[in-house]
C-alpha cells in the first residue's frame, strides 16, 4: 500500500463511550458529530481491525473537527492506541499506550472545518499494533490544556477520524 492512503476511519455513530466524561452525540446541520466540552476533558473510542495492506510502517490520525462557536483559539487533541493482540490484552481493562498530542486553530468561520493530523511512529507509540489486529483509539480532547494550549472557547465537533498510513 502507498504512503497517505486511508486504512480506516470513523464518523460519529461508531464511537463506543466511555462510562464517564464521553463526548455527546449531536448533530450540525444534520450531519452527526461528537461535542467535545470546553472545560472537561471528554474522549471517545473507536474499534477497528489494522487493514492487512497496512505495510508497517507508522501511522496518522487526522482528526476532522468544527468549532461550535470559536472563530479563534487552540484545541488540544490527545489520541492513543491500544493494541487487542491474540491472547494479549484483557478486554476487563484498558491499556492505551501513551497518547500523542496536537493541538488545532480554531477556523475563523464558526462551522468550518479544521483538519488536525497527529504521526504516531511504528512501534510502542501504536502500541505495536500489527497487520489483522484488533485495536481501539482513544481520543480525547485535553481541555484543561495539561499536556498544551486549550484556550478555544464552546464545544470541538468531532465529524471524523481518518487512520492512513505514513
């Protein structure tokens, strides 16, 4: 498979919430998103299975995201992976691998969409995810800015979540 081409992406039905702090669903001129709160840190959770054309090496995850009334600002996305290996990880428990971060400018049009790309490398930061595995990604949006700036005001509106290979 060529660099850049798309391995799998989400919209907002296929999030599967967390039991606290999840983001909600909602629409926007009739098309589904997930509102990500301005001043709690909320995440949604995705499962999928690693394509087997996927080549090896690492991965993006570009986040498709609006700002429900923000012309102006930062929101800080956090993503991570956690791998469901045959025999490996107990689904009783989480075990996300580290997140990876990035943060987005707010489009200065309320409703425009913003396109926010974060690199994970091949190996621990995919949590070694391999070609026909089972895995989740987490994504949540770092409100409180502990890991960098948040100062974008009103809910992030998650459309999509787009995994291609780097």
């Amino acid at each position: 498979m060529a660099s850049g081409n798309t391995l799998i992406s989400f919209g907002a039905f296929d999030n599967e919430p967390p039991s606290s702090n999840y983001a909600t669903l909602d629409t926007r001129n009739g098309q589904p998103c997930l509102d990500f709160d301005a001043s709690t840190d909320e995440t949604a959770v995705f499962s999928g299975v690693l394509p087997r054309h996927y080549a090896g090496g690492g991965i993006t995850v570009a986040l498709i995201w609006a700002a429900s009334s923000a012309t102006s600002g930062t929101v800080r996305w956090d993503v991570s992976i956690e791998r469901q290996a045959d025999e490996g990880q107990d689904l009783d428990s989480d075990g996300f691998a580290s997140a990876q971060s990035a943060g987005g400018t707010a489009p200065g049009t309320s409703g425009a969409l913003q396109y926010t790309e974060i690199a994970f490398t091949d190996g621990a930061q995919m949590d070694s995810l391999a070609v026909g595995e089972r895995f989740r990604i987490k994504v949540t949006r770092d409100a409180d800015g502990s890991g960098g700036t948040d100062d974008a005001t009103g809910d992030a509106e998650l459309f999509g979540v787009e995994i291609r290979e780097t």
